[in-house]
C-alpha cells in the first residue's frame, strides 16, 4: 500500500482506484447485480412484456 499524503486529490484518487468499476462510475447496484447473461435477461423482460399487453 502507498504512503499517505496530505493532498486531497491524491488522497480522492487512490479511494477512486480502490472502488469496483460500477460504483467509480456512480451505478452502483446495491442488491449486488447478476452474473447471468445479459441476452437471457433480455429476452425475458421482451416475453414478459408481451405478456402483461
């Protein structure tokens, strides 16, 4: 682990860095997202949504 600094944007930077991507970005998914494939994910909501017309 690096040294502490007294600069805020170092100090801002290296949290940033220690953030998972989806949370840097400012997404995050509390309920901690899914691992499935996006495509099955899709097609479901489409058959659902024909479903509920």
């Amino acid at each position: 682990m690096s040294e502490p600094t007294d600069d805020p944007r170092e100090r801002a930077r290296q949290n940033v860095e220690q953030l998972p991507a989806e949370t840097a970005l400012g997404n995050a998914d509390p309920a901690g997202g899914v691992q499935d494939d996006p495509e099955v994910l899709d097609q479901a909501a489409r058959e659902e949504g024909e479903q509920q017309a």
